[in-house]
C-alpha cells in the first residue's frame, strides 16, 4: 500500500511538472509573438502583423463594434502606425487550456514623442493552428478617459 502511494504521489508530482513546464512553454510563445508583432507594427509590416491573427479572430475594443476577420482587424491598426503611435503591452498573466491560452495584461499607446494617449487591460484568447498560437478573440477594454491618470 505504501508502494502504491508513493506511485501515485510522484505521478502527481510528474503531471505538475508538465504542465507547469508547458504553461512557461505557452507563454513564452505568446510573449514573443507580442513582441514580434509590436515590432512588424512599427516598421508598418502589416503581412506580418496580420499573420499572427487567426482567420476568424474577432476584435473588440471599448465603445466600439466589434471587428470580424484578419483583414478587418489588421486594418483597424494601420493608422495608428502610421501616426507613429507605439503600442506597449504587459503580460500579466497567461492561462494554458491545450490548444487554446488566455492571456491577461495592461497597454499603453503612446505618440512618437513619448506622450501615453491611451491605457487599459486586455484579455487576449489564442488558439493553436497546426502549431502556431494564433490570436482568435481579443477585447481591449480603456481606461482612457475613467478618472485614471
């Protein structure tokens, strides 16, 4: 019986490990892929921006419709590229549910003379498409204007 405990105690223990470890995995990922795709926004490389969303994502932001499709949604960032504006964004945290990660932050744009214009939190639903993390719901929710500095 003891043997048996002790087998089932470092099962236990090798599933937290794995999952654990793919979890860091899933959100390292998403971490460079924000990161990538900040980047492909400020050199105005949209292709690439726009092939980190996935065919159907839906984009949602505060007060507005909610936008359908790649092509939608890669178009609704355009001007605020070519305005110069930098898009900042922290990860809090990151949810890891198999082929599909929900991930939690803070943003923050900014005019290219440093000036912040806009902030809030986001919640952010990738979905794995034949192996790469793809950005399939995302709500940005303002704080822009709520009495917050």
């Amino acid at each position: 019986m003891k043997k048996l405990m002790l087998l089932l105690f470092a099962a236990v223990l090798i599933n937290f490990s794995v999952k654990a470890q793919n979890y860091s995995e899933v959100r390292s990922v998403i971490e460079r892929n924000s990161r990538i795709m900040q980047k492909a926004m400020e050199d105005g490389d949209f292709d690439k921006f726009g092939s980190f969303f996935a065919d159907d994502v839906i984009f949602k932001m505060s007060g507005q419709e909610a936008l359908n499709g790649r092509d939608a949604v890669t178009a609704a960032h355009k001007p605020m590229a070519e305005q110069n504006m930098k898009l900042v964004i922290h990860t809090d945290e990151v949810l890891d549910f198999g082929d599909y990660a929900n991930e939690l932050g803070t943003y923050e744009i900014h005019t290219k003379e440093g000036q912040k214009v806009d902030h809030g939190r986001y919640s952010t639903l990738w979905k794995n498409v034949n192996g790469d993390w793809k950005i399939y719901r995302d709500f940005v929710s303002t704080s822009a204007g709520a009495g917050q500095p």
